[in-house]
C-alpha cells in the first residue's frame, strides 16, 4: 500500500460521513439491573410473568362475593360472616362461601371464592358479623392478575434508554439482568515527549507541560457513553510508540490519539496505519481542528485528534462524540442552544469553516450577549471561559456587534455567569467571587478591564486608578499594601525604590495592564521629580523593568525561585509565600459596575459580598476596607 | 417524648421547607481527577504553576532576537546565522546572540536570548544561514511563561461543576487529586413481608411481589448525586425492622423507607423515631403521596415514602430529589416543561394538589396534546407510559379538553413517542414497534384502541373487526391463525369449539376489549345456528367462558399451569409455550391509522416496516401477511 496523498481539506460533512463509516459498536451484554441506569436495551422485553401474579385486595377491608352485596347501601347493609383473615404475603387458607367474607390487608392475594374488597371504611364488625354498607360490583378494590403487565406483554423496546421509571417496571417484572448495548471502548494515546501525567513531576526548564488532552478527552469519552482507557504517554520514539498504538487497537473499539504535531510522531502513525490498515482521510477543513486523521489500525477505528486542547476538545464533540453515542446506542441529546447578539464585532479570514469558542452574558435588559472567546488554540483557560460553540460558516468574513447568532452550548444546563468581571487579579477579590454563584473574573488587569466595561461586555471591572467610566457606578472597594517582594529576611536589605534605581537589583515589573504597573511608575514619577531627572532614564536604571509578567504573584513567584531579587507585588502574597516585604504606599482598589446592570442578581451577590469585606478578606496582611 | 399528633396534611410547601431543614450534606472529599466528572468542587483552586512553565514557542520556525528583523521584508530578509536546535521536551543547550537564530519546534522552550519565534514558512536556509523575510515583533510566537494561567490566580471557584472542560484546566494545572462535596449516603430500605428482590423466587400464590421501589428509588438517588445504599429487605416483624432502620440511620445521611402501608409497620417506624430523634411531618396533602413522613432517626434525616411505586417515585422526585442535589451542591437543573393541549378532559375532586402523570403525543400539526396516564397508583406500567407531571393544584375541579397546560418533564431529553398506538396486543405487532424509534402502544385490546384513536388521542390503533373509522385509513395488516391453546400433545383429544360447549373442559376466554373475544363469539353464534339454539345458552354451557383475561398469552399460560383445559390464543402464543393448538380459524388485524398523522416519522416508519412484514414476522406460525 503506498501512502496516500491529501492535498485537499475535507469538508465537514465528509469528515462526519467518514466517521459514521467506521464500526465502533461492540457487542451487547449483560447487566445487573441495578447498575443499568444509562444504558440501553440491546433487545425488546416481553414481560415473562403477570403482575400482580395474583389477584390483589387494593384497599384495606374484607373480600366478599360481589353478589352478596347487591342492593346494599347504608340504610340496609349486607351483613355477611367473618370467615378468617389474609395478610400481605401470605397464602389464603380460606374461602370465601355465599354469604361470608375475610378480612384482608392491602397487598393481600384476594381468597377463593371472592370477586371483590370492600374498603374497611364502609363496613361495621360486631361479634364475627360484618356489616357491609355499599353494594360492589365484581373487581371492586380488587387489581386482577396481569391487569397491571400480563405474561407475554411487550414491555420495553430495543434501544430504551434505562432511567429510574424503566428499572421500576424491569423490577416488578421480577428481571435482574439486562441485555444492553455494549459501550464502545475508545483507547486514548497522548503523545509527545513534553507531556507529563497530571500528578507528575513536571521539569519547566526542559519544556515539560501537563498532560492536557488525555484526562479532557477520556472524560468526554465517558460523558458520550462510551469506556475510556488511557494507554501509557508516549514520547515520539517509533518502536514504543507503534507498541501502545497496536495495543490499542487490539484492546479497543476506537483509538484517539492526541499530541504530538512533530513530523515524526505523525509519521510512526502514517506507518502503523499503512501496516495494518487504511487511512481515509487527512485533514479537514475547520478551524480549529484541521489536522484531523481518521482511518483503520487493524480491527480498530483510528481517530487522529489536534494536539491542542481546545482544537482536541472542539473536533471532539464535533465529529467524535455522535460516532460514539451512536456506537452506544444513545439518542442525540436535545442540541441546547441560545440565540443572542454578538457584543463585539470579530473578524474571520481563513475561508474555513470555523467552531467559536463563545461567552455568554445577560445585559441588564436580559438580553443574551455572545462575545468570542479566543486566545489562541494553545490556551487552556479557553476552555473554562467559553459556554458554547458559534459555527461561523467559510464564507463569512466577520460578525458585527449586535449581529444575531446562535450558540451551541456545551450542554443544555449550561447557564450564563451570574456575574461577569474583567480587571485586576487580587486576592481578595478572589475570596469574595467564592461568595457569589456562577462567577466569571477575567484577570486582565485594570486597562482591559476599563475597556471590556466601556465596550458593554462585563457587567463589573475591578480596577485602580482612573475610575471615571461614563455609564459606569462603584460598588465599593478597598486598599492593599504594595511594595517590594524580597526573598524571605530582606538579605539585600532594600529599604525602598531608590534601591532599584541605584542598586544591581534584578527586579520583575508586572505587564502595563495592571494596576501595580501604573501605581510604581506614578511612584517613580515623583523620585524622578525628586531627583530633579527624566522618568524614563529612571526606568532604564532599573534592571529588569521592562520583564513585566501578568497576573499579581509572579513577580514573587520569579523572587522566590531565586531568578530576581526583588518583584513588584502585594504584602498579601509575600506573606503568603513566606517572602519578605518592602512597603511602598497602599493603592486603592475599585470596583465598577454598568450602572444598567447592577439589577443583576449576580450583581447584587457581589455588592452584598463587598458589604461583608471585613470578614471576607480580614485575615488577608495588608488589606484595608 | 410523647407520640405527636398530626391531624392535617402539611401542603406542599410546608413539606419542602420541612425536608429543606434537614441537613444531608457529608463532609467534603478528595477524588482523583480522573474519576471527578459530574462531583462539584468543595472549595476554590487557585493556580499553584505558570502555564505554560516558559517561555513556549508557538510555532514551528526560529527563535530569533526581535531587534534583528527589524526592516526585513521579502525584499531585504535579514540573514542569521543558524547556532542550533531545540525541541520540544528538551532543555535548550544554546543562547541567542545578537545575529543569531536558533531552530525550535512547537512547544520547545524560546532559548535564553531570544525574544521572538518566526513561523519556518517566512524562512530560507542555507549552509548555516537563515533569511527571515519578515520583521517580527518581541513576543511574536511565543506564549510566555503564565500567559494562559499565573501561578496564584483563581482557577475554579467553590461549586463548580466538573465537565471535561473543568478537568481540562486542572490537568493543565498538574492537579490529579480535587476537593470535592460529598455524595449524600442515602440508605433505602423497603418494607413488607410480600416483596421479593428482582431476580429472587416469586410466590404469587402467598400474595409475593416484586420490590419495584428499592431499585427504582436507588437509582433516582444516583441520578440526584447521592449514593444509594441498599438495606436487606425488611419484613414488618419488629425486632428486624428496627435494627435495620439504626442501622441505616448510623451510615447513612438520610434513610429512605418505602413498602409496606400496614399498621404495624408504621408503628415500628415511630417508635424508633420516637427513640432515637423526632418526627416533623406525617402526611401531606399531595396526590399521590398523601403518607409522607418527614423526621430524623439518630443522627440520620428520614424520609418515609408511599408504598405504591408512582407514588414513591413522584414524591421523590417532588421532594426528595431537591435535597438530595441541594446536599451533593448540584445545581437544580434545567427545569425543562412542555406546554400542550389537553386531549381529553379530565375531573378532579379530591381537593389536594394532583402530580398528575402525563403522557405526550404530537397531532398531525405538530402539536403536542396531553393525555393523563392513571391507572390506579398501584400500576408500575404507569412509570414509563407517562413522559412527565402537570400539576393541578388543589381548587382546580376539571381540565377541559383543549385545555392548554404545562408538563414537568421526568427530564429534559424526554421527547413525545414518535408513534403512539392502542389496541390488539400481537407478537407480530411486537416485532414491528422494534423497527421504530420511541413508539408506544398501549395493549388495551381492539375496543379501546378504536376509541383512542376517535377521540384524537393516539397515531394508530391496531384492530380486529370493525375497521371503519371517520378520518382513519388503513396502513396494513395481517391474518393470523388464532383457535384453542391445550396441553402439549392434546392430551383431551379437543378437536373444535363444540368440545368446550359439549364436554367439561376448564376453559380461560379473553376479555371483551380484545378482538379474539369477539372472533370466538362469531364463531359461536354460527356454532348456535347451527345447532338451533340461543348464543347465551352455549355461553354458559363453557365452564369458565366468563373467566376473561387481558393479554394474547395468559389464556395459554393458563393451560400451561394447569389451571385450565383450553385457552382462547394464537397458534404463535400455543408454539411459543410448546403448548398444544386446535385451529379454529384466522381472523384479521388491521393497522388504522388518523388520516391527519400519517406524515408523522414515526407512523412511516412503522408503515415501512408493515410493508416488510414477510421479514419481519416471517418466523412466526398462523402469520400470514
């Protein structure tokens, strides 16, 4: 077999098309019934006995024969023997002759002789003579055997899934085991020689980077319905890694393998696929996504995803995720989808077709805003801060702000943030979004936090310094403590900023989006007028200052590692990674709210949080409300 | 403490908020990342690394120093000197100086020096020199150390649900190991000295049944995100019942009994409330569900159900389930309604608010009617013939036909059965629902099918006799041969219908719905012609005429037992069994369809798969199509 060549991009349809050609079902099996929920008959039940299996006393009272009580009412009661008693569970001993009636319990089998159960509430006893003030048709407050599922009834179809309702009726059948569809079992292969299992030592220094896609797509396996099984990681290297892909596929019904993009990597899988099988198709054309494989690895359906999490998880659910639901018997569930406006305008330019990671957010109206999430294909976070999928067709070109669409939840209970925030990380403001339901906090700093409120898109900014925001009211806020971050015990003994200036410090600054950023530099500005110099020739003095890192701890996190002497950050984080601290001033924190939002319940969480700050963020050093 | 007296039902509400306050949340814990889906995040996970970890390029090309492309174009590429390579998962062992590159694959660490990465396709190479033909930017293919996630920010807030998404970020993060809210332990006990677990010997004749409630409720805990204990089937004898409700309350979170309704049972159940904890609530003025008991045994909340299994499923998930998922922190999910029109009307007078199982079924317009599924609360088949519960509050005394009302779907993937059908129950007819997707049919025998499908209720019914109905057309049908099931090998030698009028023969008939009744009465008529008598006559001279059954296989297995001579049945049935077969005659089943729904998926379907009858019930005897 030569290998084939694919120049051209497959479109989506032939890529789907290609995947539900592949035979991913297993065989049926069998289950206990008290572990069948989710799953799905293989073949249809008939009932194998009646139920009740007897004829049954549906009300507490006395069987009678019907007969006997004609013309009874309560002016002129039937008045009929006491023959004996059947309890629930027990084998009647008696009949019921002409003109005598037993006392039985509901549950109770109804005795020989009887047609009916007179309610105990329209009878009198005295002295072994029963009272009967009702005449009763035959099969009053009886449920005649089968009358609920008779022998031979059709009772559940093939292809029913098992919920609570369906074992309750394959209880009564008396059926303990249930023939069900198999669940495909899918082997899941990360290569790579960078990733590093969840839990394991990881080497950043060698480039070494958490195993993202295994875990992901293993859980969305099993959220499909189907049965995951992680293979050892392989690196690139050819005979271990054509030792797990074989394996694989011999174990499995399907295997994905997720990665590596290197050249070598692709190649050993080029090589088993031709060894053993057929490659049907190479690439697709989606954004993200294209570097889509599917074919055949002995017996086994092959599925090459993206290495990238986001690509991996999107080309997932896209194309994978039917093909296994579909191997496991299980129905599409209910697409959820939202119809909301775009709040920004976003440009598309590739001419493919593109699945868009998109955020979800309620404007004060209730009216659903869609806003792009990306940040590239290698961010994990994507992940987190998306609530669906907009599927923007090759041929356009951009997306206007206020334009309609429609967004592809991930799953139909996906609901928008309660609230929605972009500006200053901080770590009070991370235990006061523990008090508010279904948060969403971009860290982005102050900047990107003005803009995303000023562009309608987040209902609070969380900033320092300028606070003027037209449409914008305050909520509250507090102060931190700023400074200097020093290894534990000032061993430099920095006692100020000048130090940075005038000394060999290696400092870390934080980007320009942060809110610290501009509180040291209008500090700078003052030592500069002090010294009677030009703030710019100040920043250069500083070694290190243009190394800007983004969220609050890593200026810290670079001190603690012993890669700087000192770092821009807050007496918070210093004492929390057992640092030392250089005060320099407190800066004050704000929060911000779109005055037409603030009727947001979220909204109104965090407010009452922000009222509550003492004793959220009172055991945090440096903190002031 | 003295016995409490309850002389009202609680409403509803009273209940709800009574079971509110009790407290069923267990301590958090800690689970593997891999087995985390669907748990809820016990408390916020801060990111404790950078990721990435450094400095990553992001594309296949070279790492450059920025500065020296600056002004490169394809006109003028800048020339640097080639000084070595770096992969991904590999620590690099060159710097970048000034008027070098170095080669980097995607993923690999930027080395020490460089500050950009160009993609290789903007690249030449040449015998150690690279031409860039681009001027790039600082930071330009590189994502920077902690540029998707910083050490220190907040990853996932306190109740977050955990999706493939989820465990995503914290696979990213390194976590293999995440606090978690506990699953609520919930002990299930039934009681009654007539159940029977699934799978265990049944005898009908002491009145035994099958526990339907124990499996059913365990598995409606899971679905809520508890964990279902089961306890060992509790007879009503004191001693054990009481040790078993202690011992349940010692494990568990909240102790669930359902079963048995009898007096003595009760009384055990209060006494231990009495012992052990308090009783808060006895009755609630709910239909179903009126004998709900609400209190608290040891250190354990309990929760007594209604016996009848659509009773103890209705309060449980009225009730029950809230508090279970409220404990777990499961957000209540999507609460997913339909709104339809009444098909029929319907009466109420009992003056308490009815969870009324409702069954759905769209008209020929897409419409969706409503029809009420009762069937007595002692019916199982009633769990999976209704597809979810409107609620009628208590003053409401009828819902009109055409109504418009709300259904509380069981859940929100439950959609309307494709086909829904009523009338002869046929193992012909069996074969052909497997073809079609979600029908159902409801085995009520040819009478009630023609009046559901009159009175615009169902898709189809399927019928012997009388075919002509306004707005019906007929999709198909078949003969089959239908005559008296005997023992095996026909041991009384029955050789016509005229033995059953003529000798002592224990005959079982069919109920009058069903349309074999009415095909052996015509033959019986004739049968009187004959022989010049009066019908009832020859009615009353067959022992047992009057004995009627519901289902196509009961007479048969009637006779299998030996409960009678001769039953009225199939060929089919009589083989199946192995049972003996006097032919009597064919008769004519036909599949009536409303001339409005015959564009409806489900009704094609189950037309094309008549059109393949041959195939499909080509293995059964007495078929003829």
């Amino acid at each position: 077999m030569s290998r084939k060549q694919f120049r051209d991009l497959a479109d989506p349809e032939t890529a789907r098309e290609t995947i539900a050609s592949l035979d991913l079902a297993p065989e049926p099996t069998e289950v206990p019934l008290r572990e069948a929920r989710g799953r799905v008959l293989a073949s249809r039940i008939d009932a194998e006995l009646d139920v009740p299996g007897f004829d049954r006393a549906s009300v507490d009272g006395y069987a009678v024969r019907a007969a006997d009580t004609f013309g009874a009412d309560e002016a002129d009661p039937a008045e009929l023997e006491l023959a004996g008693a059947v309890h629930a569970g027990v084998e009647p001993s008696v009949e019921v002759a002409i003109g005598e009636c037993v006392e039985v319990s509901t549950g109770a089998v109804v005795p020989p002789g009887a047609d009916a159960v007179v309610m105990v509430e329209r009878t009198d006893e005295d002295a072994g003579v029963v009272s009967v003030r009702t005449a009763l048709a035959p099969g009053d407050g009886v449920m005649f055997a089968g009358a609920d599922v008779a022998a031979g009834e059709r009772a559940l179809g093939p292809g029913t899934v098992l919920t609570p309702r369906e074992i309750g009726l394959l209880s009564a059948l008396g059926v303990d085991s249930v023939p069900v569809r198999g669940q495909p079992t899918v082997g899941i292969i990360s290569t790579g020689d960078e990733l590093v299992r969840p839990g394991g030592d990881l080497d950043s220094s060698a480039g070494e980077i958490y195993d993202v896609n295994s875990y992901t797509i293993a859980t969305a396996v099993e959220a499909a319905g189907g049965e995951a099984r992680l293979y050892p990681h392989a690196g690139d290297d050819y005979e271990a890694m054509e030792s797990v892909l074989r394996e694989a596929a011999d174990d499995c019904d399907l295997v994905l393998s997720s990665g590596s993009t290197s050249a070598s990597a692709v190649d050993v899988i080029y090589r088993v696929i031709e060894d053993t099988g057929e490659l049907l198709l190479h690439g697709v054309a989606v954004k993200p996504g294209k570097p889509m494989l599917v074919g055949r690895i002995a017996d086994s359906a092959y599925i090459g995803l993206p290495g990238y999490p986001v690509s991996a998880l999107t080309i997932f659910r896209t194309f994978v995720a039917p093909a296994v639901r579909e191997a496991a018997g299980l129905p599409e569930p209910e697409t959820a989808t939202v119809s909301g406006e775009m709040a920004v305008r976003e440009r598309y330019s590739e001419g493919r077709q593109r699945y868009m990671p998109a955020g979800l957010v309620a404007d004060g109206d209730g009216t659903t805003l869609v806003y792009p999430v990306d940040k590239g294909s290698g961010a994990t976070t994507s992940l987190v801060e998306a609530d669906g999928v907009v599927s923007v067709p090759p041929d356009v070109e951009y997306l206007d702000a206020g334009e309609r669409v429609t967004v592809h939840l991930f799953s139909p209970d996906v609901r928008p943030p309660a609230l929605f925030g972009a500006g200053e990380d901080d770590p009070a403001l991370s235990r006061l979004l523990d008090r508010v339901d279904r948060p969403r906090h971009l860290g982005v700093g102050s900047r990107q936090g003005r803009r995303r409120l000023r562009d309608g898109v987040t209902d609070i900014a969380v900033v320092t310094g300028d606070a003027d925001i037209d449409g914008a009211v305050t909520l509250g806020g507090w102060r931190r403590q700023w400074g200097l971050v020093v290894p534990a015990g000032n061993p430099d003994d920095v006692s100020d900023l000048s130090d940075l200036v005038d000394r060999e410090l290696r400092f870390v600054n934080r980007t320009t989006d942060s809110g610290l950023r501009g509180t040291l530099e209008t500090a700078l500005e003052s030592l500069a007028a002090d010294r009677d110099r030009d703030v710019a020739g100040l920043f250069s003095d500083i070694d290190g200052f243009g190394l800007a890192v983004r969220a609050h701890e890593s200026p810290a996190r670079k001190v603690r590692s012993g890669d700087a002497d000192a770092g821009l950050g807050l007496r918070a984080t210093a004492e929390k990674l057992g640092l030392g601290f250089v005060p320099c001033g407190t800066e004050q924190v704000q929060v911000l709210a779109d005055a037409s939002r603030t009727g947001k319940d979220g909204v109104e969480a965090f407010r009452q949080a922000l009222d509550d700050l003492p004793a959220v963020a009172g055991s945090l050093p440096g903190y002031d409300s």
